[in-house]
C-alpha cells in the first residue's frame, strides 16, 4: 500500500494508523518487535523518525488532579513520528476505582485525544496479559476502537528456549558440553511444562545463562593462568549448572544423563 500510494503522490504520513495491542507473556519478545516495528514503519516512510519511547502504565499517571494529562501528553510528544510503547498498559487504570482510578481515567482520555488529533503522525502499542488487556481495552468506550490490530505472542516451545539458550551463550562465546546440555535441556523441559501465566520465557533463559556463566568465571578465576585452556575458558561445563535441578518427578524419569546430584 505504501508503494501504491507514492507512485499516486499520495501523503503516505497521513494514510495509516499505527495503533496496535500486542497480547502474550513476559518474554516473548514483544518490545523486540515494536522496536523492529518502527524501523519498518520508518522505511516504509509511514513515520518521520522511527524511534521507539518505551514505557510502562505507570509513567503516564501522575500522583495528582490535573498533572496526568500533561504527563501522557509529554510522553506522545517525544513519541511523535515514532512509536510510544506502554508495557502493561493496564497499570495506567490499575484496575482500582477512586482517585488512582480517577487520574487512570484521565490518562486514557488524555491518549484518546492524542491519537485521534495526531492520527498517523505517531503509533501507540499496548502491551501486556490477555485478559489484562481485555479489561483495560474496555475501560473507555472509546479505548478498543482507535487500536486498529492486535497481535498474540504465544510462549516459546521448548525447543525454542533451547535454541535462545545457545544463543545467548554464543554472544558470550561460549559452547556448552554435553552433560551440561543434557541437564539444561531437562531443566528447561521441566520449567516449560509447568509453567504458567507468570513464566519468563526468554528472560528466564537469560537468567540461566547469566548465572551459570557467572559461575564459569568463578570457576576459571579459582585456577591460575597456567592451569586455564582456552578450550576450558569457552565451554560451560557440569560444574557451572548443576544448581539447575529440574522437578523431581521429571527429572526421575532421565536415564542417560550419567550424573548424579545430591540433595
């Protein structure tokens, strides 16, 4: 369409609306994609600038009567000709009735006016829960409407935690030996299984590198210099996560992973 409308000499910064709902899980990569969004709108030449101002429900309320217009209205400005991205959007009402409901309620309309007398000329993503936002969408009339798609970001397969996991090992450059993917692999499958509404994702895998790569350099930094390969200075080993023990009833069930733990 952006094509279409400049071989038409049409004004692309005024033909689209940017708003958007991104639903799903702590993790799965939703701020990732609005930045990744804003580049593309950018390109496209749909927004001037293509920045992303990132944001959580919170900063748009102001702790009294008349100041959280003006906030909201601060933070769309620096948004303008990009994107203003609200993680848990539904922080801005904060479910409550009464004064902190009162200022959510000022805030919503605040951005209702924004987005409608600034169509175009910026996007707004809402972030957060499902059924979060389901309620926060319906908290003004007019809210749902002015947002013009909705995308669902479900949680990583383990397979995919797995493939983020080395990954996120590779940046470091670092490789994990058998035994340690072995344990890791299990560890994983246990967390994905029983997960729930508050599972991580990729920031629980990013947890489980940062500390096990912590305990890497420990262990390098316990051997002198002469003792340190570089084959051992670049490998994640047993020793590094073995503090990662899966659930019990899983993990019971491993037979080949030819390592024992204790406690």
């Amino acid at each position: 369409l952006s094509r279409y409308y400049k071989e038409n000499n049409r004004n692309i910064l005024k033909a689209f609306s940017m708003h958007s709902v991104f639903i799903g899980n702590p993790g799965t990569g939703k701020t990732t994609v609005a930045r990744i969004i804003a580049k593309v709108y950018k390109a496209l030449g749909m927004l001037e600038r293509g920045h992303l101002i990132d944001a959580d429900g919170g900063d748009l309320v102001a702790g009294w009567v008349g100041q959280t217009s003006g906030k909201t209205k601060d933070l769309i400005t620096k948004a303008m000709g990009g994107i203003l991205f609200i993680d848990e959007a539904y922080a801005i009402t904060g479910g409550t009735t009464g004064p902190k409901g009162d200022f959510g309620g000022e805030a919503i309309a605040a951005m209702i006016k924004e987005m409608e007398d600034h169509r175009s000329e910026f996007g707004i993503i809402v972030a957060g829960y499902t059924q979060n936002m389901k309620d926060f969408l319906e908290a003004n009339p007019g809210l749902k409407s002015r947002f013009d798609q909705t995308f669902s970001f479900e949680d990583f397969t383990e397979e995919e935690l797995w493939e983020i996991a080395v990954s996120m090992y590779k940046s470091k450059d670092l490789v994990v030996d058998s035994e340690a993917e072995a344990l890791l692999k299990v560890y994983i499958k246990s967390l994905y299984e029983n997960r729930d509404r508050f599972f991580g994702n990729a920031r629980s895998i990013r947890k489980i590198i940062e500390k096990s790569t912590r305990n890497h350099e420990l262990r390098m930094a316990d051997l002198s210099k002469k003792e340190r390969t570089k084959n051992m200075m670049s490998t994640i080993s047993i020793e590094d996560v073995k503090e990662f023990v899966p659930n019990k009833d899983i993990f019971s069930k491993q037979q080949t992973l030819g390592f024992k733990f204790k406690g």
